[in-house]
C-alpha cells in the first residue's frame, strides 16, 4: 500500500460528511469531512504504486478548482483519473448544502 498526504490552504466550508464510491476492481471511495481548519488535507490509500506524478496533477487541479476546508480521504484500487475526478465531485456535491 502506498499512501500519500496532500494540504492546500482554503477559505470555503463544506456542510456535511459524504461518502460515495466503493474499492474494488478499478474503482477507489472518497470519504469527505468538514473541517474548521482553512485547509484541505487528503490523504490516498492505493495499491497501485508508482502513480504518485498522476496523483499530484489530479488532486492539484481538482484542490485548485474547488477552494474547500475539509479533510478528505481516498482508498484506491487501480481508479482512473477520470474517475477519481467523478468521484471528488460527487462527494463534494453531497458535502454542500444547496
């Protein structure tokens, strides 16, 4: 397992705990927790190594996009960019209050 801690300064709070997705075949969850710090830290749990160069482009440019406090983790088993990137957006629409 290979894990790998990223922390972004933020300004905006999320409402509520999500969590969406399932691990399993090339698939990943993300669990996404409000947080009273003007920062975000995620922290990714995978069994794919040697991905961390994508990982950093991923989570830069979805962090960038999206200026939340929260702490989020990531369990993944081989998910692709585009999912990662579906599942941070859903998690981050089930953690706001609209």
């Amino acid at each position: 397992m290979e894990k790998i801690v990223y922390t972004f300064p933020a300004t905006q709070k999320i409402d509520y705990f999500s969590h969406v997705g399932v691990v399993g075949s090339g698939d990943l969850e993300v669990m996404m927790k409000p947080s009273d710090d003007l920062k975000v830290e995620v922290t990714i749990r995978t069994g794919i190594s040697g991905y961390k160069d994508t990982w950093d482009v991923v989570i830069h440019r979805f962090f960038t996009q999206h200026d939340i406090s929260a702490t989020v983790k990531i369990n993944d088993f081989g998910a692709t960019p585009g999912v990662v990137k579906l599942r941070l957006e859903q998690a981050l629409e089930a953690s706001c209050d609209d």
